[in-house]
C-alpha cells in the first residue's frame, strides 16, 4: 500500500510510505542495508500516471542504498515492513501513483511558495529531530533556505541540532563563505568541550564539522580546521581534520599538510600523504617510504609498514620510483611486509599493463 500527501510542492521530491504486507504463505527476502533502518527502496519501481493517462516508471530512493553493506532479510507470511521513500520532482500537475498491485493514490503536484517553504521547514525539523531518511532528502535534493536553516543550527548551543546539521551540511559542497563565521565558532565551542574527556559523539561531530568548513572552503574555515588539525584531540579527530585539509585550494593548507608529515603519530602522516595526493601534491612519496622501509626511529608494527607499501601503489602508481621502492620488502623478515610488498609489486604491474593495453586500444 502507497500513502502520500494529497498536495505537494512542485519542484520538490514526491515524499510517499509503503507499507509492505506479506500476504502469502512463503517469506518474501527483500534488501537491507547492514546498519540501515528500511528495505532499500531502489528496488521497487512505482507507476506515475499523470491526468492524461500517460504512464512513467519512478525510482524509490531512501538513502538505504547509500549505507554500504548489505544484507537480505525475511518477511514472514502475514509480517509488514513500513518505508519511507522519495520520488523525483514530477511537474506540476495531477498524477495518481501506484505501487505494485495496490491501489492507486491521486496527488496534486503544486507550484506554491507556501507549500515549499513548509517542505523546508519540516525537513529541519525531521532532521534536528535524527530522522536519517529526512536527512538523506536534504542531502539528495540540497535547498537554499533549508541548508541556511541547517547552518544557523550550528550557532543554536544545541549539541543534539549541532550535531545533526553538521552530519547533512558535510554533504553539500560550496556553502559559501557565510557559513564560515558559523561553522568556526562551533568548531572553536566544541574543541573546548573535546578537551574535558573522550566523547564519541563530540568526535564525530568536530570531524563532521571540520568536513563542513571544507565545503565552505574560507580562510576563516582553514584556521578553524587547523586548530582540529592541531589539537591535542584524539587521533580519529585530528586524522578527520586533516584529512579535510585536502579539500581547501589555500596554499597554506598544503604547507601545513608538509609539515604534518613529520607529526609523531603515524596516523596522521598517513592522513596528511592521502591529503596531499588530493591536492595533486606528491610529497608523502618518501614518508610511505620511510614508513614501508622502516628506516627511522624505533621498529614499526608490521601493519603500518604493511599499509605503506599498498598506498605507495594506490597514491603513487604513475611515479617512477614506486617499484624500486617497492624492492627492498619482497625479500624483508617479515612474512607479512614482504607479501604486501609482492603484491603490491604485482598491482602495479598489472595496472600498468592495463594501461598500456588500454593505449593500444584508442
């Protein structure tokens, strides 16, 4: 059965509920994301069919299919699943809408300003309230007066609000600079409150904020960032941080990433090398290398050195010096480093040989 507003705004998504019922005598096996909370939409198609009769197959979407892994669940006979899910923005006009064999549900696509602005303000406060599917719907169809609404959120000491409109803003590229002041005195408020004792929520919640000052890309976000970078947070906080630094054009963003190559924890000298890679700066080529080598300071754990060696090919494929890097850890003492060593020698090759083949071919 298919439930929906009988009056939605023009162009906004077409917000519908299925309620799925298992009226035989088998269970019915139907997709999940791992930590997901609906069936994946995006496998059941509804009928669109507008007042002249013409019919058009739409797409469900609730963000499920956004969540990673995936799992497959039972609906027991006489057992019923309810789902949210979104439409894409139909045209003005009226359609009825209708899902598999059930009945089919009249709905009057509007052009209204009051409607959209409703819309909007239910969105904010579905997501302020942690409804995750309103939060996919901000994110999937971004709105000007819903996303400044979200970037006051940050300024409302609200921990909760903040850190729901942090999770959907580090969505959405080019906020713009009026989100900077916003963003870096929560930044600055919540690196305080980080520094009273470990706080899972407040870590994900300065990582996510940090994700959002890059989207805004300022230099008033770059302070704010480098002070996460900076801090003597945990290490997940300032491997966020940093790893967002590879998203502001700044030169001094880069410079500052140089320098946190040398940072004592070996973390964030691999977030910094992914950083710099993503400003197409190739610096951390002799860091993966020192790090896969073992050539400084106390020994390495087998782990670090292991990943080493697979980011000297995942970030530095193209470089010449990548396989003679690579060399010295075929034959090394450890039976773990040395088979990360020879795979990575032999994914390199591969690639290259892919690459050249695929020369030929144009």
């Amino acid at each position: 059965m298919l439930q929906a507003e009988a009056v939605q705004p023009a162009g906004q998504p077409v917000l519908i509920t299925v309620t799925w019922t298992n009226t035989g005598k088998r269970a019915i096996e139907y997709t999940r994301s791992v930590n997901g909370e609906y069936p994946v939409a995006e496998s059941f198609p509804v009928q669109a069919v507008d007042a002249f009769g013409n019919a058009a197959e739409v797409r469900m979407a609730n963000g499920e299919m956004m969540m990673g892994s995936f799992t497959m669940l039972g609906l027991d006979p006489g057992k019923t699943v309810i789902m949210p899910a979104a439409l894409e923005p139909l045209p003005a006009g009226n359609y009825t809408l209708q899902f598999g064999s059930g009945k089919g549900v009249p709905v009057n696509i509007k052009a209204d300003a009051d409607l959209v602005r409703k819309r909007e303000q239910d969105l904010l406060v579905g997501i302020l309230r942690d409804d995750n599917f309103v939060g996919y719907v901000a994110t999937k169809y971004p709105d000007s007066a819903l996303t400044s609404g979200l970037v006051q959120a940050l300024g409302s000491g609200n921990s909760t609000a903040v850190f729901r409109a942090a999770w959907v803003l580090s969505t959405m590229p080019h906020l713009g600079n009026g989100a900077g002041g916003y963003v870096s005195r929560a930044i600055k408020t919540n690196l305080a409150v980080k520094d009273t004792g470990y706080n899972p929520m407040q870590d994900m919640m300065l990582v996510n904020l940090t994700a959002v000052a890059a989207n805004v890309g300022s230099d008033e976000a770059l302070d704010a960032v480098l002070a996460v970078a900076h801090s003597d947070g945990s290490t997940a906080v300032r491997r966020g941080a940093v790893q967002n630094l590879g998203k502001f054009t700044q030169a001094r963003a880069a410079e500052e990433l140089r320098g946190l190559l040398n940072d004592a924890d070996i973390q964030i000298q691999f977030a910094a090398v992914v950083a710099l890679s993503d400003l197409k700066d190739f610096s951390g080529f002799e860091t993966l290398v020192n790090i896969a080598q073992d050539k400084d300071g106390p020994p390495l754990d087998d782990r670090w050195r292991v990943r080493a060696y697979e980011d000297l090919v995942r970030y530095f494929p193209d470089d010449p010096r990548t396989k003679a890097a690579l060399h010295p850890g075929q034959s090394d003492a450890s039976a773990s480093v040395s088979r990360a060593a020879n795979q990575a020698l032999f994914n390199l090759v591969e690639r290259q040989v892919r690459k050249e083949n695929a020369s030929v071919a144009n």
